[in-house]
C-alpha cells in the first residue's frame, strides 16, 4: 500500500482543524480556503486509493 493517501488524508484532517480554529476566531475567508484545501487533500486521497 502507498503512504501518500494516507498522508494526504491526514493532512486533510489536519488542515479541518485549522478551518474550526479559524472560524471560531472569526476569521471567515482564510476558513473557507483552509475548508476548500482540506476537502481536496482528503478527495485526493481517497480517490487515489481506487
């Protein structure tokens, strides 16, 4: 099995982390393109496992 979607995966929920941090400190549009990241790392990741 290849390491890389698994770390794409976990960067993804890394970067999840960072958009909750971000919104709670009301900081919306650095959210938002932390979230957009986040969504294509984790897509990255499991569509590489296919």
């Amino acid at each position: 099995m290849n390491w890389l979607p698994i770390a794409l995966i976990a960067l993804g929920g890394f970067l999840i982390g960072g958009v909750v941090s971000l919104w709670r400190a009301d900081a919306r549009p650095p959210a938002v393109l932390c979230g957009v990241f986040a969504a294509a790392a984790i897509a990255g990741g499991i569509l590489w496992m296919l």
